[in-house]
C-alpha cells in the first residue's frame, strides 16, 4: 500500500489580499479579486488552495516599442488607455488591468503627476476589473506620480507599483493608505530585501497586512529564471513554515520573457543552433513557460501581455488548481 | 542520503589526512563527500587497502542518493536518470538533469523514421559555452508485430548513439525488439499488472532497465515496483500514467508529488525515478498543431519542474524543443554557484595589435553572450573577462563587483598591456558599466569608449566607432 503524509511543518498560511472595491465595498470595481491565502505549496495535495491565479493584462500610457508578436494585438488601441484596457478585459479575459505611467519619466516625456493620474481616471471608467498602477521605474519621480494617482482612485483598492528600497517608499505606503489601495513590494531577487521592506512597511509605515502583495522580481527563461524560481519557492516555503515577514501573496513581472532574445529576435545569432523557428510561436510560449514555472513556484498574481500566453496560462493554472 | 554531516563520514575515512585525495585532510574531504562533489572512488587508500573495505561499502551505502540513479543506454550518451536527495533545488541541488526522449513509431515510412532519428540527434541549442541537446528516442510499436518492430529499431541504432527506449505492452514484441538492441542498454517500456512476469523476466534475462507502469494507482505501482525489486531487478522507472488535461492531469501531479515526497523521505520501495509523458497532450483532443504543441511544452515545463525524471514526447517545433531544454537546464543547474568562466583575456578570432580590446564579466552566461555575438558576427578582437565573482554586468555594477580596481587588476592578471600589445590604447566597455568611464581612464591610463548596453547592438557600434579617432 502506498503511504502518503502531509507536511506538518507548514502551519503558517499566507496572508489573503483583496484588490478592488465593489459598491458594497465603496468602489466602483465590477468584482473583487482576491490573492493568497494558501497554506501549502501550489496545488499540493497537503491542502486546498483558496484562490487561483489572476492575470492583469498591460496597458502603458503611451505608444512603446514591444515584440511583433505583441504588437499585433494592440496596434489599434495603443493609443488609446481605455480602449486598450477594455480589450484586454473583453477580448483577451483580463483579471485585471496595470496601466504603467512610463511617459511621466524625465528622459521619455517628462508627463507631470497631474496630467498622468488623468489616464488613471480613464482607464477606471473604460473597464469595471480591479488595476494595477505602474510609475516608470523612476525612483525621484515615482513617489509624486503613484501618490497623484492614489488619490484620483480613491476607494477603488488598486495595487500600487511599487515600493522599493532604493525611493520614497513611506511616501507611496502613505498614499495607498491615505485613499484605500494595496501596495507592491519590490525587490530584486533577494530574500533578506525583501524582509527588510516588507518589515518597513509594516512597522514604519503602519501597512496593515491584508494590502501587501511582493514582487521578489521575476528573470526570464535562460536569463536568470533560476534564480527567480528559487528565490520565489524559498520565500513561500519561509513563509509556510513562519516567517510572518515573507506570508504575502507574490506578483511576477513575467512580461519581461519578452526580453528574452529566444523571444523576439528573428531567428539565432548563431549559424550553429538548430533552426529556431518562426518567432511569432516562440515568443508566447517564452512567456508562458516563464510564468508557469513561477506559478509552480508559489506565485499568484501575474502581469502579462500576450493573450495566447494568458489564456494558456490560466487553463493550466485553473486545471492544477 | 542516510547521514548529512561531514563528521559522520568522517568516520568512514582513514583518517590519515595524506592528501591524495586532493584535499588537505580526511575532513575537508567528507565535507565534499557530503555535498556531493566529491566521490568515495576520490580516496585511493580507501578504494585501495583491503582493511577498508568495509568501511567503504558501509559509507557508500549511507551516501547513495535517496532517488535511485538508473542508466540508460551506452557510451557518450548514457542517459543518466534519478539520483536526487532533496525536494528543493535550493536545499542541495538536482543531479541527472530530466532526459527528454522523441517518440517514432514502427510504421513510419524508412525515410521519414531515419530523417527523425536524425533531427533528434542533430538539435542543439548553444548555452552559455556549450549545447543544450535532446537525449533519446523512444520508438513505438505501433504495428504490435514482432517482426515490424525489430527492424525499426535496427533502423534507429544504425542511425544514432542515443539512448531507445522500446515501448509496448506485448512481450513478445519487446523481445524481438531486444534482440536487435541487447547491446545498447535500452529501456523497457512497460511491464503493468497483466504483463509484469513477462516483461520482469525480459529485464533480468538481458539485464535492462524496466519501466513499470500503473495509471493512477499508487498502490498497484509500488507494488509493482517492490515485486520487481525483490526478483533482483534493480534498475526501475515508475510510470504513474500522465493525462493530459482536466482533473486526470490534476491527479498526475499530485501523483508526481506523493511518489517523490515518499522516496526522499526514505520509503525507499517507491524511491526510483519517474517518467512523464507530455505527448499525451496529442490525445487530449486539441485539434490544431500549434496549440497541441504548446499544451505539450506545458506538461513538459510542469513535469520538469515536479520531478519528471524522463519524459516522451513528441512535437520536435523549435517553439517546443527550446523552451523545453532550457527549462530543464534552468531547474537542474547548481543554484550553490554561478556558472563562471575563468577571469583571463581572450581572443575572439584572429586579433592583432589594431583590434579593439573590450571587457566583460566571468559570468558565464554574460560572457558567452558577448563572445557569440561578436564571433558570428566576424569581429575579431580582444575579449577580457573580468572576475565579478560569477555576477553579470548590471547587477555587479549594482553590488561592487565591477570597479575600475577589478579591471586594472584584470588585466594585470591577463599580463595584457595595452600599451604594448595594441597600437590604440582604447578599452570598450560595457553600456551598462558606463558609470565606471572616468575611474578606468584614470586607473588604466588607456582611452575609454563605452559600448552599447547589449553587445547585440557591437557590429553597428564598430562599424561608426571603429577604429577610433
Ligand atoms: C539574474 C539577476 C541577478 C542574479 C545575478 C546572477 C548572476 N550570476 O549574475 C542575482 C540574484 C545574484 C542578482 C543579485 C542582485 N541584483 Co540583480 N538582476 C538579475 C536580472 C534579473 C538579470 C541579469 C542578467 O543576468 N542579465 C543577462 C546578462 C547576460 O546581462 P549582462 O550581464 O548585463 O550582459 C549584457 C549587457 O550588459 C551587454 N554586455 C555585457 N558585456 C558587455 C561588454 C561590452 C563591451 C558591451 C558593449 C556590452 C556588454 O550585453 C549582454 C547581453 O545583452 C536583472 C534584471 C533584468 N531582467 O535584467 C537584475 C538586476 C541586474 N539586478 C539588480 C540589482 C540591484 C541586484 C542586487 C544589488 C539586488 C540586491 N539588493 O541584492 C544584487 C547584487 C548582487 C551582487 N552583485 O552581489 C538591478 C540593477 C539595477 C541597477 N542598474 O543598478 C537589476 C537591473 C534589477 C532591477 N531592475 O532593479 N541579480
Ligand atoms: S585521500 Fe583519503 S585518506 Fe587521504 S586525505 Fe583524502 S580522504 Fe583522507
């Protein structure tokens, strides 16, 4: 007869984030979504896991350069927030929605915090799912940007993107919790990092546990995702076994397989590989096996922007769960 | 492993400390013997002298690995399968990389059988300096005749030196195929609860591995496998069925997950490695190809991760094979330490005193990057690798492995000097480093130019910066 055992030491669950308001949670959001909550590695058999995984599909507040593959989806729309976001909700089955607000970095259009919080507004009114609010990665100006934006959405509980170590990110916490949002914890690919700003944002800046989502940074296949998958697993399974600094819902970047070359480029820079294909096919499934394995790993929430890659995403995620 | 401190191998040792082992004493050698990158055959005395030969046979049987370590095939391109201690790759690390087998069948064409055996054998994917490549072939008795199936696998050994696997349920056909291939160590596919004491007499008469195969049945399964072990057979993979969708694919995993977590935790009649076969995916009713293939990769990817040991399958698409050996690659390296090049100057081509000289770091795969992009684009010239401690550009220059000092003392290693060996005094480096320009242009006393962020972009660079004014 085989025998088989639960793991005993994972006593600690993970902490249960919702995002979104509904009306009856004074927002305007259609649904909430909720993330975390488990109490064992996913889809382990030691036991059940309270919530699958939610996709949130892209939107920049500009025209950027992306992948051919990519960019045949969006073509039409890019100009366009809201019309970009109601496709990703109606075409492509969206979770959510991160509008990233990468024109306001000094060296792309310098856009102030006033004029971006605008899209914010309208990509509120063009879809009713749960977002995400992205700054440009810039650490002077985040902090002003992701407050502005904080407080136009007031009572909607977005995510706010992100809190690091290297900016002001008591400023940010402040705003999320000034108008009623989540926040995103970042940090690259270092577990002690991320103990430190996730205690920051606890103890310091009084974030109560149930609006912290982290993102321990995801690398893609081939470019660092063994580092990104392990750094991930060992921090769920810290957190299973106690660690209270590390028992938060995770969040993969997992757009950035499309840095990849294996994604993009033609065909190999080398004459010596094997044919590598047409890329249009290469590209989607880079970015699948890349948020797979992460999911594997014990994320939850993934921001994506190839719709093969979502949908294919989320059957095997929703077939495990 | 049945002991995990350095201190209990220790006392397996001979404690001499003479040295030959390569190791300054008996202790730093039972340090490696624990963390497994040393062998027991390292020790000469201990293999050597009869007095030990207890000790030796004791210790090796406390360091065998948890998961059974089973071979497939021979020569160059044994497939090594198991041999795992742990759940987590972290917690040590995953040895025997998951071995991914390309499936032809008995009824195909002579040409097209030969033309895929072929293909299977030729893939590679360069990888930070060397070929990620695909490592057998399955072959399928289709027919179900005895005679049909012989001469496929005479066609697929006289065409490869990669491990088969010879896949049927009927004995008398795996015999036949056996007797063309009795040489080549293939493996057995499958004995189940109808079959086992024919298909278990095989295994032992030729001395082959042997799958043993029960779906979705635990208990069938171990119970198979514990039969099989108490015959003498010991050499077994577990095959616990894989469905390709739905709750069946759901059960496979938990399946996966209950036979591996019972084998490292010592129930060692279950302890073998496991076979997954994404190439169910092609059965699971998804009609067009594309999508097939990716459902593949997909099971592929989750059984890779899980603890497939060996998988089937079958789509041979570029957009399937890489991803895929990437994967395996990605889960099986050693997380204890980066993959690093030896820090020294390179030649990249034929370079001469006009050639430019550039640095980069000892990541590997930063390094190999660099190296192939400006080889196959056929610019010769210098290429330093500078001894980051294993760290690519940006994150270096991030934690302080890459200064001006680590360069200066780069090139001093490499006995390089640029004002000898090149005509032009000029350093290229990285876009990514461009924060270090001044600091090396002091410590070097040599011109620097900073290059492009991503060495794809050099060949345009040279072509406007090159020679420099
Ligand atoms: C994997 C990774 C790690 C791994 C590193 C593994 C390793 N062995 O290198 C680990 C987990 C260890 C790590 C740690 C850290 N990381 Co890190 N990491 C990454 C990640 C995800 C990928 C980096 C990578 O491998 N790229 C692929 C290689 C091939 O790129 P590359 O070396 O730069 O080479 C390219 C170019 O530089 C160029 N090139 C290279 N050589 C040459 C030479 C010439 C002449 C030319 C012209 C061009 C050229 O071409 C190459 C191919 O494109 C990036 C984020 C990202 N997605 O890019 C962050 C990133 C690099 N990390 C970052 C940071 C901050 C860190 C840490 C400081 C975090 C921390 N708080 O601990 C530590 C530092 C560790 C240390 N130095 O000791 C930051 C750096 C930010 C910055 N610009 O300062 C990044 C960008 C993440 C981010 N967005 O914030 N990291
Ligand atoms: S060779 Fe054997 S006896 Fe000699 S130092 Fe090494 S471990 Fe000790």
């Amino acid at each position: 007869k085989f025998s088989f055992e639960n793991f005993a030491e994972w006593a600690t669950p993970i902490q249960e984030v919702p995002i979104g308001n509904t009306s009856a949670d004074g927002g305007s959001r259609g649904k909430r979504v909720l993330v975390g909550g488990e109490k064992a590695l996913p889809f382990f058999p030691d036991a059940v896991m309270p919530n699958r995984n939610q996709v949130t599909i892209d939107v920049f507040d500009m025209r950027i350069g992306l992948a051919k593959a990519v960019k045949e989806n969006y073509d039409e729309v890019m100009d366009s927030p809201g019309e970009w976001a109601k496709k990703n909700v109606e075409k492509f089955n969206a979770d959510m929605i991160t509008i990233h607000l990468i024109s306001t970095d000094p060296l792309v259009k310098d856009t102030p915090a006033k004029e971006a919080a605008k899209t914010v507004e309208e990509v509120l009114q063009a879809v009713d799912v749960p977002i995400a609010i992205g700054g440009s990665g810039n650490p002077q100006k985040d902090p002003e940007v992701l407050a502005r934006a904080a407080e136009v959405a007031e009572g909607e509980r977005c995510l706010i993107a992100s809190a690091s170590l290297n900016l002001d990110y008591a400023k940010i916490a402040e705003a999320a919790l000034k108008y009623d949002h989540d926040v995103l914890s970042w940090t690259q690919l270092d577990m002690n990092s991320q103990k430190e700003l996730n205690r920051k944002l606890m103890k310091q800046c009084n974030v109560p546990r149930d609006r912290i989502i982290m993102d321990p940074t995801t690398a893609a296949l081939g470019y660092g995702l063994d580092y990104a998958y392990t750094n991930m697993e060992r921090i769920r399974l810290a957190a299973l076994m106690g660690d209270e600094e590390l028992t938060f819902p995770m969040s993969s970047g997992t757009t950035n397989a499309w840095g990849a070359r294996e994604s993009w480029m033609v065909s190999s820079p080398l004459k010596e590989d094997s044919d590598w294909g047409p890329r249009e096919y290469r590209g989607p499934i880079w970015e699948i096996v890349t948020g797979l394995s992460l999911a594997i790993a014990g994320n939850d929430l993934f921001m994506m922007m190839h719709p093969t890659s979502v949908a294919v995403l989320k059957h095997i995620t929703q077939t495990l769960f | 492993m049945k002991i995990n401190s350095p201190l209990e191998a220790y006392k397996y040792l001979p404690q001499t400390n003479c040295g030959e082992c390569g190791e300054p004493t008996c202790m730093a050698f039972a340090s490696k013997l624990i963390d497994r990158s040393g062998k027991t055959t390292d020790c000469p005395p201990l293999v050597k002298e009869k007095k030990f030969a207890k000790k030796l046979a004791e210790l090796d049987k406390l360091l065998a690995p948890e998961i059974r370590e089973v071979a497939i095939g021979v020569g160059d391109r044994v497939a090594k399968i198991g041999g795992d201690d742990v759940l987590y790759r972290h917690k040590l690390t995953f040895f025997n990389k998951t071995k991914m087998f390309f499936d032809v069948t008995d009824t195909m064409e002579e040409a097209a059988l030969v033309e895929r055996v072929k293909k299977i054998t030729d893939y590679k994917k360069f990888y930070v300096g060397r070929n990620l490549l695909l490592d057998g072939v399955a072959i399928r008795a289709a027919s179900n005749d005895p005679a049909k199936f012989a001469a496929a696998v005479k066609k697929v050994i006289e065409n490869t030196e990669l491990p088969v696997i010879l896949c049927s349920f009927n004995p008398a056909v795996l015999k036949a195929g056996l007797e063309v291939a009795k040489d080549k160590n293939p493996l057995l596919y499958a004995a189940n609860k109808d079959n086992w004491k024919e298909v278990g007499e095989l295994a032992l008469e030729y001395k082959v591995p042997v799958v043993v195969s029960a779906f979705n049945d635990l208990d069938t399964l171990k119970s198979l496998a514990k039969t099989f072990a108490e015959a003498g057979i010991k050499d077994i993979v577990l095959d616990p069925g894989t469905y390709p969708s739905g709750k069946g694919l759901k059960d496979t995993f938990t399946n996966f997950l209950k036979i591996r977590r019972a084998g490292i935790m010592g129930d060692t009649e279950i302890a073998y490695p496991i076979m997954a076969m994404p190439l169910t995916a092609w059965m699971s009713g998804i009609s067009d190809p594309v999508s097939a293939s990716y459902w593949e990769t997909v099971l592929s990817s989750v059984f890779t991760i899980r603890y497939g040991d060996i998988m089937l399958l079958h789509s041979m698409e570029p957009y399937a094979t890489m991803p895929e050996v990437h994967l395996a690659e990605t889960i099986y390296t050693d997380p204890r330490s980066p993959v690093a090049v030896d820090s020294k100057m390179y030649k990249v081509g034929t370079p001469d005193e006009n050639s430019p000289v550039l640095f980069t770091t000892n990541f590997a795969l930063t390094y190999y990057t660099v190296e192939s992009d400006l080889a196959s684009n056929g610019i010769n010239c210098w290429l330093l690798a500078v001894n980051t401690d294993g760290i690519g550009v940006e994150a270096s220059v991030a934690g302080g492995q890459l200064t001006a000092d680590k360069v200066k003392e780069a090139f001093e290693k490499s006995g390089f000097d640029l004002k000898k060996d090149v005509t032009h005094n000029t350093v290229i480096t990285p876009g990514l480093a461009a924060r270090l320009q001044g600091d090396i242009e002091d410590k070097l006393g040599a011109k620097v130019l900073v290059g492009p962020m991503d060495s794809g972009r050099l060949p345009g660079f040279m072509e406007k910066n090159w020679p420099p004014k």
